[in-house]
C-alpha cells in the first residue's frame, strides 16, 4: 500500500480509476523502475540525504508524475536497511554536552568549545568524532547499511499497480465482489473481521461488504482491512470488484477486475483466525474432546432464498460410513441491524440441521427456535458441555444406523485387533464395536485376542519375571496393554518401588 498522499486516480466522467502502469505502454515505466532500483543498489554505505537528493533529481528529471516516481520509491524503500552508526549513541553525547554547557554558561563560540572539548574529554573521545556523532541518530543522517529489492523493474511495476489499487480502497464505503475462488474470499473476509452478506445474482454469487459508515465511524483501519482483502481477491483466477468511495464527500465507482492487477510475489492471507474470542476458545476447548464428531471451520455456503449463509462452524459424525453434517452458528454481541438481517437469513434457510448458539442479551432464542434451528443459550462463553448434549440427539439414530450396517457377530481375520482398529475397519463408532459379539475372540480390555494366542502368552509368563520381560513378550503378539492380559490370565504385578514390577499369581 502507498500513502494516501501519493494515490493517483483518474475521475473523468465521475468515476474513478487508479492510473495502473501495466494497461499502457510501460516501456518508459520499466526505465523509470530500473533507474530508482539502481539508485538503491548505488548508495548503499551512504547517508539517506545522499538517496533522497538522488532520488529528487530523478524526480524532477523524469517525464512521469512525481506521485508516480516518489510511490515506487516508496516501495523499494522497503527493502532497504536503514542503521544509525555512531561511536557513541548520539542521545548520550547530546546528553553530555548539554551537561557541560550549563556548567559553563555558554554564550560565545570559545565557551561552545570549551563546552565539547570537556563532554569530548569525558566521553574518552576526540573532539571531532564528538562533534560528528551529535546528530547521527537523524534520518538524514542514518546510513543504508543494505539493500536487498525483492522485485525486478516488471515486478515493481506489477507491485505498484496493486498498491495503487489497496490505497484506492482506504476510502471505500462498501465493497461487493465476485471471485473465481468464493469459499477463500469469504474465509478471508471473516478472518479480517468484515460484516458481510452473500447475494445469489445471475453473474454469481457476490459478496457484498458493509463499509464502516453503516455500522461504525469511519476509521482508516476499516479501509486498510479492505486493502488487504484486495491482495486476496487478485490471488484468484479471475475477479471483479466493485467499490463505492468517498472521495471527500463525494461518492464514485470504483471498478477492478483479474485484468487490472496481479499479485507479485505476495502471499494470500491464509492464517487461521476466529472471529471473535468467543469463537476461537470454543473451537480449542471442543477439539480437546476427541470425540467421534470432527469440527469444521467455515464450512460449505447454505442457501438462503437469494442470499447465502457460511455458518461458522460444522460437526462432521466421524464414523465415514454414515453421512451427517451439523452446522453451527455463533450469534454474539452484534448491532440491532445485523442481527435482523441474521434472522431473516436463518428464517429461510435451506434443509439442514443447524444449532445455534446466541448471546442471551440478544434476547432472540425463542424466535430462532420458531425456525426449527437447536438453540444454545449463553453468557460470556459457549459451553462445550451444551453443545455435546444437543450432538447427543444425533448420535443415538447414528449409532443405530451404524450398527445396523454389521451384523450382530464379526470373525476378525486378525489374531489380536483393538476395538478403535476394528471401528476403523467397519466405518462406524466405537461404541457400536463394544455392542457386537465376537465368539472366536476373548475380550481383554479394549483389546480382542484369539484364545489359541492368549494360551500361547500365558506358557511364556512364569511367576517371579519382571514386568519388563512380559511386556516384551506382549509386544510381539502386538498387545500393549499388560495389565488387561495379566488379569485375564490370572496374575498380577507386585510393585518394587520405581524400580519396576515382577509377577505372581493372583
């Protein structure tokens, strides 16, 4: 992004359009970029005045506009390295010098001396070196120490371009978008913490974004979220924005498409964030839970008449050989406004099972539930116990039907198989493996043994053999749990201390 200082538009016929380099003839533009990239490259160990008078002369030499030169050096400037080389940190020379100078009472030139040579003395400098490092710490005077351009003159050109375009979107009131990649475009957009809708229209679905007049006062955090969702939206294939600004007071279009700008060499925005605390603690406090339900964030867009709807959240039942979705919305704290507008989406929303979790100072519970949508009332946070109970009506019809897909005895081919291998196996719960019969296995634990194997174990198990060695032994039938097999064969496991267990007979 540029300085708002250094935005250049066209607003022929009322609109307003960036004056992109790369949509004209940009062989005088890639000279430019060249020149103030070998500008760069050329003061390297030299003051910044040095750069900057440089960088004026190519300035005021240049047949281009002086936005244009001063915003590409903008850019480059980025990558250069800016240190304050000093032998003495100069706020500590300044420091000292003033002490001296008030000791003396400086009027005259000669006191003025007097004044640097004693701070000169004390400081274990000499009197020049004192003298040079006073104002060193000025960014006049700090010194480009590197210098390291990430772009080639076509990519800078490519860069400014898109800068252009983010500084254009400071002043945008709303922002509406279609992408080739609309699932990404709305993750991002949650992720930066912008209201939002999606609008079905015969050219696709579009996003429309409420700009901060709506619901907040202006403020040029707002404007940047949408420059930086820009970097996003031209990450994709192909894209067509559309932005209402308020160019001081006045409001025109802005129009952009795939065929404005590209994206050098920057990366989309793809951390994965919350919005809000509210979201984030449930989403950490639920995965911690292991249950047989997979949480999803920022699942599939549902169908709302001519709208669309994302919920924040899905509950997938784990066990693949039964198809269920749960979708879960969270309704904090939000404006009257936006509110209404949730409602009305949810009042028409298509088939789906939904829970919905709404802040109770909303007040809007019952009128959600009148929508046939699993309320979950809370306060300050979701509670995961409330969310489990209200999964738990699904589980029982799930669990039958899981079970239902097996027959009521199963013949492992396997010697030793665990309940958890053998749920993976079927596709279906645990739970429904615990309720099967398996009469050519011995249950020990969580673990189904052929008897044949736990009477080979049990002839290689003597009283008074550590622990240790019989753990070795289980492990080469693939039997972890030492203790179920004990117990079933009769023994147990006297401790000596930290130094491990030898076994006896029950």
């Amino acid at each position: 992004m540029l300085t708002k200082d250094l935005l250049r538009v066209s607003r022929a016929g009322g609109g307003y359009y960036p004056q992109f380099l790369q949509t004209t003839d940009t062989e005088g533009y890639r000279s430019l970029a060249a020149r103030l990239i070998g500008t760069y490259q050329g003061h390297i160990d030299e003051p910044r005045e040095r750069l900057t008078e440089a960088l004026t002369t190519t300035e005021r030499e240049s047949e281009f506009d002086f936005k244009l030169v001063r915003g590409l050096a903008k850019l480059l400037e980025r990558d250069a390295t800016f240190e304050t080389e000093a032998p003495i940190e100069p706020q500590r020379a300044r420091r000292t010098v003033f002490e001296a100078a008030e000791s003396i009472g400086v009027v005259t030139e000669t006191e003025r001396t007097t004044a640097l040579e004693r701070a000169a003395d004390h400081l274990s400098v000499s009197f020049d070196r004192l003298q040079a490092t006073l104002y060193n710490d000025l960014e006049s005077r700090q010194i480009m120490t590197e210098f390291d351009s990430r772009w080639t003159p076509e990519e800078l050109l490519t860069q400014y371009d898109l800068s252009l375009a983010q500084t254009a979107l400071f002043d945008a009131i709303a922002v509406s978008i279609r992408c080739s990649d609309p699932k990404t475009l709305v993750s991002t957009v949650k992720r930066l913490g912008l209201l939002y809708e999606i609008r079905t229209t015969p050219a696709g679905r579009t996003v429309d974004i409420t700009g901060p007049d709506a619901l907040f006062r202006r403020s040029r955090r707002y404007g940047t979220r949408f420059a930086r969702l820009l970097r996003t939206v031209a990450s994709t294939t192909e894209w067509h924005l559309e932005a209402t600004i308020d160019d001081d007071g006045t409001e025109r279009t802005l129009k952009l498409t795939h065929e404005d700008i590209a994206v050098p060499g920057t990366e989309p925005i793809t951390e994965m964030t919350f919005d809000s605390g509210v979201e984030a603690e449930f989403a950490t406090r639920f995965r911690g839970l292991e249950l047989d339900w997979t949480l999803v964030r920022e699942p599939e867009p549902l169908a709302a008449d001519e709208h669309v709807v994302i919920p924040d959240f899905a509950f997938d039942w784990h066990p693949d050989s039964v198809d269920c979705r749960v979708f879960f919305e969270i309704m904090g704290f939000w404006t009257p406004e936006y509110v209404e507008k949730k409602l009305s989406r949810l009042a028409v929303l298509e088939d789906v099972e939904l829970l919905v979790a709404v802040d109770e100072s909303l007040g809007v519970g019952e009128q959600i539930e009148s929508f046939d949508h699993r309320v979950i009332p809370y306060t300050g946070s979701v509670r995961v116990k409330d969310v489990r109970d209200a999964l738990r009506r699904y589980e029982s019809d799930l669990l039958k039907q899981s079970a239902g897909a097996l027959p009521e005895q199963l013949t492992p081919q396997a010697d030793v198989v665990t309940i958890a291998e053998l749920a993976a196996h079927h596709g279906v719960s645990e739970a429904v493996i615990e309720n099967k019969s398996l009469p050519s296995h011995d249950r020990v634990g969580r673990t189904f043994v052929r008897p044949a194997v736990l009477e080979r174990i049990d002839e290689r198990i003597d009283p008074g053999q550590s622990l240790a060695t019989v753990e070795s032994v289980l492990e080469t039938y693939g039997i972890d749990d030492a203790s179920a097999v004990l117990s079933h064969l009769g023994y147990r496991v006297v401790w000596e201390g930290l130094s491990g267990g030898t076994i006896t007979t029950k």
